[in-house]
C-alpha cells in the first residue's frame, strides 16, 4: 500500500510551496523592497507589483526601443511602462514583470 501523506503534512507541503511562489526572485534583493514598492506605472499610477514581480534584469536598446529578457527571451518594453527620471539606487536595469508582461522598466543610472 503507498504510503499517503497526513492532512497536516499536506497542508505544510502547500503552504511551503505557496511561499517560495511569492518569494522575491533571487536576483531581487530586499534591500530595495520599498522602493520597488514605490514604483508607479506612469500611465495609471497604478503599482509596478511587489518585490516579487520586480528584478534586476539584461536589456538592450533596438531599433523598437527597449528589450528584456523575460522567460529567457527577448521582449519588447511597451513605451507607457518605461518610469523616466526615477533614482535608480540598483545599479542595474529594473523589470517589474506580472503574468509575463513588463509592468514597469527602469533603466540602470548611467543611461
């Protein structure tokens, strides 16, 4: 007969699987949780999301405007989700990503 897990198991199996999805990526270093928080949509000043959906990120700059990698490919920044004349204290290019879209895209502080 398998061996069945008990509820109380279960339940902690679910629980735990339910934190590591709402965990901040490994890249995402709390120290800038609340900025990231801060951030706005320019167009709805609506959230960027949390720490969990923002991160530090590859971009380039095509001949469309900006591109990051989100899911290991390329993808394109709509231009009402680029924050403009933000302090960017992470050195890096930001991408707070939802649902595979690009909420919010800051540039590291040099461009």
């Amino acid at each position: 007969m398998p061996n069945i897990p008990s509820p109380p198991v279960i339940l902690a199996m679910v629980l735990a699987a339910t934190v590591a999805v709402a965990a901040p990526p490994a890249d995402s270093p709390g120290t800038y949780r609340d900025w990231f928080q801060s951030l706005r949509q320019p167009k709805t000043g609506m959230g960027c999301c949390s720490i969990a959906d923002c991160r530090l990120t590859e971009y380039r700059l095509g001949p469309a405007g900006y591109e990051v990698v989100v899911e290991d490919r390329w993808v394109r920044v709509p231009e009402d989700r680029i924050l403009r004349g933000i302090t960017n204290p992470t050195g890096r290019a930001v991408a707070c990503v939802w649902g595979g879209e690009i909420q919010c895209f800051i540039t590291p502080p040099e461009t």
